[in-house]
C-alpha cells in the first residue's frame, strides 16, 4: 500500500478489513489467504474517460468518468454509480473494495465494482443532466452489460438517470438486456428495490435485538436517531416505525431535524421529506412550515448523535464518516445499545474502535456494532434479484422480493455472527464482533473462489 498515491477513502476500508483479519486467527489457520489479500486489494480493471456535453448554453462541458471492476470471482462487476463533485479514485476504489465483501455476504452471484462521475446534477437543468447521461454512457457502454458489470445507482443518480443511462445504452450497444438495476417497474426494474437497502438495514438489526435479547425483544418500543433523509434513511425509517419504534431524527448536509414529541417522526412526515428531497430542498422546509411548526427541533450545521437524548438504536444512513470516535461515545452515553451502517463506511475507524472497546469492556451491556458491508446489503441483494429476474425474462410480486429479501438478510447477520464465533472467539458474555465476523466471512468466499480459478496460488 505505501508506493501507492494518497487514497485516504480507500486506505481507510482496506486497513479496517486487514486490521480485523489480523486480530483473527484466520491467518493462523489460512496463512496462505495473505497473498489473497495482496491481490484482492487491486481492481481487476479501473476505466477513467472523459464526459464532453453541452449546456443549455450551448457551452462545451467535461466531467471525469470512472468505472472501478475491482473483483469478479463471484459473478459480474455490481455496484452502484455516484454523481458528484467529490467523486475521484480514491472514494470509489474505497466503494468497490466494500462492495467486493458486501456482496460476497448477500450470496448472490455477483462481483463487486464501483464508478460515477465528477459531474454535480445540483443546480442543472433536467435536459442537462439527461445529456449527461447520454454522454457518459456513450462510454461506459463499452464496458459494461448483462454478464459483464452491472451497475446501479447511487448518490445522483435516481431511477429517473438510471432510465436515460439505460435508454442510452440501448441505443448504443441495440442490446435490450439487464445491464442497469434500479430500472422502473415498466422496463425490468424489480418491486421492492427502492425500499431494499432501508428494510434489510432494519431487518438486520432486529436480528441483533432479538440475538442481544434472548429472542425477548423486536424493534418494538425502540427510541432510533436516523442520519441522512435520502431513500435509504426513508425507507428505513418507514419500516422501523412499521415494527413499533419511534423514530427521533433525520438529517441532511445542512443540519439535523429532531422529533419533539415523544410520538417521533409520523409516517406523513417522511412522507413530506420524501417529496422535499425530490424536488431537491432541504429540511429547512418542514421545520419552517406552517404545517409542521413547533413539531420539529432544527440543528443547523449538526448531525443527529449529540442532539437526540436517550437513544436505543442509531442508523447512520448519509454517507462515509458520518459517525466520529467522540460522537461514538456520544451514543453510548446515550444509552444506545445498537449502531448499525445504512451508509457505506458511515463510522469512522475512531468510532468502530469506540464500540468494539466498549463491546469487550461491557460485554453484554455493551453497544452492538453492525458494519455496512452487511448491515446495507439489503440493495445490493434486491439489485441482485432484479438480475435474476432479467435473466429469467419475469418479474416476482413484492411479498417474493420481501421474503427473499428477509432470508438473505438474516443469512447475512447469521453468518458473520457464526464466523465470528469461529476466528474471534468472543469471552463469556461478549457479544461477537460482527464487524470481524462480516469482514472474515466476505473475504473468505472471495479468496477461496479466486484461488480455485488460479488468480492467486
């Protein structure tokens, strides 16, 4: 890593998944998974190209367009793409890298990848970003498709892009295929994927509450800080209140809204949200409207965690470093017993090592930590399925993408539970490390089908 160009994203999940391998013994037992690890750590392919359009202007414009295809011993290149000014190298090889083990844990056929673009749909015109569109998958077309890499969106990119990059596709390459996921139910998409990454987040942590509670206790009840106000934030905050719990923030990159009734955020008040954030407005919004005035505490400049009081369950769901060590300690002063990832790397490596301390120390009293790569699988995995659907030329009902969805999200908490058992070997009364466990189980699927294709030896 150290004759590498700074990548600061990408160091940071690459030292937090060596750092968890490490302190297991699975080097011990698989001493040879080393030179895994060596070779995993550099993407098969990374593609980078320039993106010409024209401005409502007429003005010639040039964005940077990347595709990371970091692993495909499981399947075809899958993850998302991102529109955004911070969008470099760095931050979608540190996605990629993620994505690898987060799809491993899903159990799906599928490899892990990355791309996007420097491109800020902010403040543009709905034709400019169209001819965006246009534009960048005039390139990527070149690259990707059914069997090849399948990308989803991301950051910028609703299923509103994801129809213009797939018509563009179309028109490129005259292959009507499943070479996009996230498509609208009209031309292959699946039911359930908007809602994927935000239910299977909450179905993963009730698995931790039940596990925590001896089977005794469900969501129910539960007080839950939610970051971010985007899908995942909505859709796990919809279904969080579905199972009882009452949810008491949501955020945005300008500031925080805090419930200050003890009833939380209603279903309608996500609802609201949810329709503010496609018209591309801030939670300034509902905190000064008329409609919700006096219901909502407004934290301009601030994130959820120090402004919630007592907390049980907190869900990051923004973005990367979302969670700082000092405002890990923030939620467990708060009495917040389980913190669980709906962004990608949403806890900084000070915060997991506030938790993982606190684990240890306080054993079964201690905040529980679920990491991203298996706590928001939930996407990737109705991502995966909407593949299997393409492929099958048919499309399942909303309660079979559900219940497929629950299955593999309990297969994903089950199994880094268990491998964790296996190479960490809690105390009595500790609980397990998920993040070790998820890291282990994720790598270990990866590493041994790469070895038995003859990529490493």
């Amino acid at each position: 890593m150290s004759n590498l160009p700074s990548e600061p994203e990408f160091e940071q999940a690459y030292k937090e998944l060596v750092s968890t391998l490490e302190n297991s013994s699975l080097f011990k037992k698989n001493p040879e998974y080393k030179t895994a690890l060596k070779i995993a750590a550099i993407p098969e392919r990374v593609i980078q190209f320039r993106v010409i359009w024209e401005d409502d202007k007429g003005q010639v414009q040039v964005n940077r367009g990347y595709r990371v295809q970091f692993n495909s011993a499981l399947g075809p290149y899958k993850g998302g793409l991102r529109f955004h000014p911070t969008v470099n190298l760095s931050i979608l090889k540190f996605l990629g890298f993620e994505q690898i083990f987060k799809n491993a844990l899903t159990g799906l056929n599928i490899g892990g990848g990355k791309g996007g673009a420097d491109f800020d749909p902010k403040g543009k015109s709905d034709n400019e970003i169209r001819k965006f569109c246009v534009a960048f998958m005039r390139e990527l077309s070149k690259h990707i498709g059914a069997n090849t890499d399948v990308p989803a969106g991301d950051i910028g990119v609703s299923p509103r892009e994801i129809g213009w990059l797939f018509g563009a596709y179309k028109a490129e390459t005259t292959l009507w295929e499943g070479c996009l996921t996230g498509k609208g139910l009209a031309f292959g998409g699946s039911l359930i994927r908007p809602e994927a990454t935000g239910y299977g987040l909450v179905y993963y942590v009730n698995h931790m509450i039940q596990y925590a509670s001896g089977g005794k206790e469900t969501f129910k009840g539960k007080r839950v800080a939610i970051s971010g106000s985007g899908n995942v934030a909505q859709y796990a905050a919809l279904k969080a209140i579905e199972l009882g719990a009452t949810i008491v923030s949501l955020s945005d990159s300008k500031g925080t809204i805090v419930a200050e009734s003890e009833k939380g955020i209603s279903p309608d008040e996500v609802a609201y949200i949810a329709d503010l954030k496609v018209k591309r407005k801030q939670l300034t919004e509902i905190a000064n409207s008329d409609s919700y005035k006096g219901k909502f505490k407004y934290i301009e400049g601030a994130r959820p965690w120090t402004n919630v009081g007592k907390i049980d369950v907190a869900l990051p769901c923004a973005t990367q470093n979302e969670v700082s060590g000092e405002e890990g300690q923030a939620l467990i002063d708060a009495g917040a017993k389980f913190v669980a990832e709906g962004s990608n790397m949403g806890c900084s490596q000070e915060a997991i090592g506030v938790f993982e301390k606190h684990r240890k120390e306080k054993k079964g009293e201690a905040i529980w930590y679920g990491p991203g790569k298996a706590a928001n699988a939930g996407g990737v995995a109705v991502s995966g399925l909407e593949m299997a659907q393409n492929s099958q030329r048919i499309a399942w009902t909303s309660e079979e993408v559900d219940n497929k969805l629950k299955s593999i999200m309990e297969s994903c908490f089950k199994n880094g539970l268990e491998t964790a058992k296996e190479y960490v070997e809690p105390a009595e009364g500790e609980f397990p490390s998920l993040v070790a466990g998820s890291n282990i189980a994720g790598f270990s699927k990866v590493a041994a089908a790469m070895h038995a294709q003859g990529d490493w030896w």
